[in-house]
C-alpha cells in the first residue's frame, strides 16, 4: 500500500499540478493526464473531492455517478479505484495543521468514508464549481489572500453540510435502516454479557461505517445524538433491572450495564432521571 504524507507527492502520484501550498491545495482534475488505476493507498492530509460522471469499472452497472468524496488521515482506499479517464471534478485538500487552526469551519463529514459520499444533483454542482472557481482565483493570485481564501472554503463546506441533510432527506427509507439496525445493535449488545460500556465507534464498526457518519444519520433521523441513543436504552434497561429483579443492588446493576465503578452509574442515573437508583425503586414500588 503507498502512503502519501503531502500534497507534493500525491499529487505527483496522481498527475496533478504542483501545490502553490503546503497547507491548502485547490485544484481541477485533468484525467487524460492522470492516473486512472491505483493500488490501495492512504494520505495523511484531508481532501475534499468532487468528481463529475466519474465511471468505476470495478462497479457492476458501470453508471457515472456525480459525488463527493472524502479522504482523511489514518483512512486506507483498500481497493484502490479504477475509472474511466472521463470525468470531471475539483479538489480541494487541507493539511491535518490547516484543519486544528481553524477547527471551527469545519464539519464532521470531513471523516466520512470513501463509500459514504454525498451525491449531487445538477444544481448543486454548478454552485459548487462557482466556489471553486473564485477560490482558484484566490488560490492561484500572486498575493494570496488567505482569509478570503479561507471563507470560500467556509462557503463549501457549508454547502457540503446543506446537500447532506437534503440527501439524507430525499431517501429516507435508505437512511432509516440504519437508525434502525443502529438501535438493533444497542439491543443486542444489553441481550449478551458485557463487560463494558459501548460507545458510538464499537456500533459504527458493527454497522460498517464511520462513527461521524453514523452519528449524523442518527441525529438527523432522531433529533438526539448517537449517544444520547445509547444511553436512553441504558436508562431504559437499568430501570427494567431496578425493577424485575428486586434482588439485586445498584452496584449489581451497574456492572450488569458494563459500568466500571458503581458510582458512576448512579451519578450518570441521576443526571438522567432526576433520582437516584435506590430513589427510583422505592418511587416505583410506591413506597417513598
């Protein structure tokens, strides 16, 4: 696998032009003079890549699809691509030091994964290349003007987040399956023994996507957070303990739900329930 620490070398390795930059790269594609077919790789840089009736020869229909993709740090392309030197697109890829200075302007879809790609309608591209395009004209001048530079980036990263939640919205059926298998797993993992608490990475895995992606599907779809669902069935099920099983203590319970330290879980039960455990059970039995 190649693993690729800067926009220099990658872009050699692709056929792009040279980076005006070390820290932000902007760029059209060209994919005649480009490479079509690659072996699994890896960059440790962010990128933002828009590609316009782009042909997989490895997908079975062979369809040109026009979307957004994503690269990040730490995320392997394992198979590589192979596409028809046809399509179209823009680039835009940030340094892992542009992204913790400016934190703040960006989304959490900046860690999606290749197969987690936003796909754009007709609309959405021609806004999408009008950014672009005042961007390069910043980008390529001989007195960059990074702060303007910088708002254009803002302004698609934005736009990115709108087309998501449309996207998200226009085929719902194809998102509900994953809240619904996402809450299917929490009831699973509370229907085993467990040892400790879950947390949004482990049902991501489980799932096959990224935490961040998964996370947004499930906020968008419930109005609570990935987390937040986790721990309602966890208020769910240590009331269904508290309750069925008169016999057991809250340190029992506890550890029953995969807590480490038995204080925790009361204080974590009382942020959630305004009582305590032990509160709780005599409240239900009517005896307070």
């Amino acid at each position: 696998m190649k693993e690729f620490k800067d926009f220099k070398s990658y872009n050699e390795y692709l056929g792009l032009n040279k980076p005006l930059d070390n820290d932000i790269d902007v760029g059209f594609y060209d994919p005649p003079n480009m490479l079509s077919k690659s072996e699994p790789i890896s960059v440790d840089f962010y990128r933002i890549s828009i590609k316009i009736n782009l042909v997989n020869k490895t997908t079975p229909n062979r369809e040109p699809i026009t979307a957004v993709f994503f690269n990040s740090p730490n995320l392997v392309v394992p198979a590589g691509w192979d596409v028809e030197p046809t399509y179209s697109g823009m680039y835009l890829q940030l340094s892992k030091k542009f992204i913790e200075e400016n934190r703040y302007l960006f989304k959490t879809y900046l860690d999606y994964g290749q197969h987690e790609a936003l796909y754009l309608t007709n609309e959405e591209v021609d806004e999408i290349a009008a950014v672009f395009k005042l961007m390069m004209k910043y980008y390529e001048s001989e007195k960059r003007n990074f702060n303007v530079l910088l708002s254009y980036v803002n302004v698609l990263v934005s736009l990115v987040e709108a087309y998501y939640k449309r996207q998200f919205s226009t085929d719902p059926k194809q998102y509900n399956h994953i809240v619904t298998d996402f809450q299917q797993s929490i009831i699973d993992y509370y229907n085993q023994p467990v040892s400790q608490l879950p947390n949004v990475q482990y049902f991501a895995d489980k799932l096959g996507l990224t935490a961040n992606y998964l996370g947004d599907i499930v906020k968008h779809f419930t109005q609570k957070s990935a987390l937040e669902n986790i721990h309602d069935y966890m208020i769910k099920r240590a009331k269904e303990l508290l309750l069925e099983n008169q016999k057991m203590n809250t340190t029992e319970v506890a550890y029953e739900l995969g807590f480490e330290y038995p204080n925790y879980f009361s204080k974590f039960f009382k942020k959630q329930v305004n009582l305590t455990p032990k509160e709780f059970r005599l409240q239900a039995m009517g005896k307070n």
